[in-house]
C-alpha cells in the first residue's frame, strides 16, 4: 500500500483522526469543504482543541498531512474514510444527506482495491443499504465489499496507527457497536437525573448518594446527573437506532425513556434556579442570572448539543438578565451573547453549567449571594435552603 490514507472531512472526527494516522507514520490527505479550514491547516492552525496547533504544524509541514476541497486526491489513496456530519431532522429522523452527498463525489473516483470507511455515527444497515449503492453507481461498477477480506483490509489499515484493533462480523455490528456505546450512557445519565430530581423532592444529596453506591467494588458505575446531554453524539445517536428499530415494528422504549428525561432537565433546572430565586425573596424575571460554562462538558470550546444554550433560551423567555462567563467560548452569536468577566458579587445567582477546572468555586460562594450548582463543582452539602442549591 503505497498511497496516503484520505480522509473526507476535516472536523471534529476527521482532523484527528487525520493527526493519529500521521502521527504513526502515515501520510495523509483530508478532503474539506470549508475554504476557511483549508487555509487554516495549510499553515498548520488547528481549529479543534483536541488537535494542538504546535503538534499540528509539524505534520503539515512534514507532508504528512495534506488539505484540498478536490476529490480528484481520492484516485491515488489506498483507503478513503468518510468523516461527516449525520445530524437530526427537526423532525428526529436521521439526516445522511451529507455524507451519501459526499458518496456521490467519491463514487466516480474510485479505483481497484480501494477501501472504503464509514466512520460516521449512524443507524445499522447504512453503508451496505445506503452507502454501496452509491459507491457501485450508474456505471455498473462492483463494489466487492462488507466481505471477510474488507475486515481484513480494514483491519491492517487501522493497525498502522493504533495499537489494538477489534474486528467484528458485519458493518450492521460495528455501526451498532459505536451507537450502544453512546446508548448505554445516555439511558444511564437520565437514571441519574431522574433519580436527582427524586433526592430534590426527599431532600436527599444525590451526590452523597452516588458517591456512597461508588464505593461498592464491583456490580456499579458511577454515573453523574448534570443538566442535560451535550455533544455530537449522546444528544443525537440514539435517535438513529430508535429511527431504524420501527423498521422491525419494534420500539426502543428505554432509549426513548431516557431521551425524553435528559432532554427535559435544562426546564427543570430552570425550575430550580426560579426557586432558589424565590427564596432568596427575587422573580426571575429581572434577575442577574450569569451562566458559568457553556461548553457541553468541562475544559474544551465545544458547545454543540449544550444544555446552557437551551437553558439561556429559557432564561431569556423568562425575562431574566443572562450572562455567561466561559473562557473557552468567547461568543455565542446566535444568543447574542459574549463572554464576560466573572463578578460574583454583581449577580443575583450564579449558575453553574459546566464545571471548568480553572475556577476557583470557594472563592465564588464566598462572593456570590447565590449558586445554583448543577455539577457538584462546589463540593459543599446543600438541600435547597442556603445559599448553595445544588442539582
């Protein structure tokens, strides 16, 4: 295998992965619509977190990594991984348009023994229902693939940049495989939350409790509630599965269970956070809210699928004056909202969403009249009659 690895689509999948296979040797061509991120990796800028800049610009300069919008690169790679979005309709139906459009360009371009990857989340059945048809095309190409000899070649390819490989039977498993894994901790996170808003009622710490129920060695994992799920995957990935299960007139209840708990906690938190205005003698309309944290979860600048994006809306609609302070995401435009200072002192609560590790939480209970902590980042004992409200 003399040619690079090609990946179409340089974002929160396909630029890392492009680092990991560069990083082990191989040379690598990302295919990227977006002239911005093109020029931003040309000279060697990362755009994601995940990928430092100062590691990144070694591998561009090297020519292990190469960047282009043409898909005229996909003729000369040993292998082609399709790294694209697959979001939701408004109607929460998956929505492949981009990656099967991304077939159609690749389709044309393919030559003998390439091998093609699906590394985008989606439903079972995908590359060999939606994907192959496109690949074999109107010109009556064979694509001889989803073959013993494709796990095998699948299997090499990914043995040259890491170091243990699972192979499975079938893309339906493997597609599978990577939706349960999201799956299982979405139904187990809405456990959690449904289980906090029980302790709110009995005036229990759920954080006492699940802390206690960890200490058990074995038959336990520690889940944590928190505000709702955020991210590209545990918001969106099981609604793939219980898409495709209606196929088979069968109906996900638990995983649709768990949606609906962990997509209403942003409206209880508000709930909360009313209440704990109120006993403070303030209506939340008018009162200086500041969110700290928008990111969907801690240190990073990722705000896709964020509860305190829903929670601001909320907050908003409710007639509160909301701020955020995140030092990771300066602005959040369609909120019309920028990053401020942290003052404590000058709000009426302070509203933790994400629990970043550069704060200092005592300081800010000491300062602020009161915390509404949906993350446990204060660490201190509150039942909802202090000045700490914890989730």
């Amino acid at each position: 295998m003399k040619g690079p690895v090609a990946i179409v689509g340089a974002g929160y999948v396909g630029l890392p992965l492009a680092q990991v296979f560069a990083g082990a040797g191989n040379r690598v061509v990302l295919v990227e619509a977006n002239p911005e991120k093109v020029e931003l990796v040309k000279r060697g800028e990362s755009y994601i977190r995940d990928v430092p800049s100062e590691e990144l610009a070694p591998l561009v300069e090297s020519g292990a990594i190469e960047i282009t919008s043409s898909y005229n690169v996909l003729a000369e790679a040993d292998a082609i991984l399709i790294a694209l979005q697959t979001p939701l309709t408004a109607q929460r139906e998956p929505d492949l348009s981009i990656v099967l459009g991304a077939a159609g360009d690749i389709a044309p371009r393919l030559q003998k023994r390439q091998l093609v990857v699906l590394e985008s989340t989606t439903y079972p059945g995908t590359t060999r229902e939606r994907l192959r048809p496109i690949l074999e095309g109107g010109s009556g190409k064979i694509v001889g693939g989803l073959t013993p000899a494709c796990t095998e070649r699948a299997v090499e390819l990914y043995s040259r940049a890491l170091k243990t490989v699972h192979p499975v039977s079938s893309p339906e498993a493997a597609e599978l495989t990577k939706l349960l894994e999201n799956i299982f901790r979405s139904v187990n996170i809405a456990l959690v939350n449904e289980l906090a808003q029980l302790c709110d009622r009995m005036q229990i710490d759920v954080w006492e409790v699940i802390g206690a129920a960890a200490t058990k060695p074995f038959g336990f994992m520690s889940f944590q509630p928190g505000p709702g799920l955020g991210g590209h995957c545990m918001p969106i990935d099981p609604f793939y599965l219980t898409w495709k299960a209606r196929e088979y007139d069968f109906y996900t209840e638990f995983i649709e269970l768990a949606g609906k708990v962990n997509e209403n906690m942003p409206y209880w938190c508000l709930g909360k956070i009313a209440r704990a205005l109120n006993a403070n003698e303030k209506a939340l309309k008018g009162s200086k809210v500041v969110i700290l944290g928008v990111s969907y979860k801690a240190d990073i600048d990722d705000t896709r699928e964020s509860p305190a994006l829903k929670l601001i809306e909320l907050l908003q609609e409710a007639e509160a004056d909301v701020s955020y302070h995140d030092p990771f995401v300066p602005e959040l435009p369609e909120q019309g909202l920028s990053s401020t200072a942290l003052d404590p002192a000058a709000a009426d609560c302070v509203v933790i969403v994400t629990a970043h590790s550069g704060i200092d939480y005592d300081a800010l209970v000491e300062q602020a009249p009161l915390v509404v902590d949906l993350r446990n980042a204060t660490g201190r004992d509150g039942t909802g009659n202090g000045k700490v409200w914890k989730l």
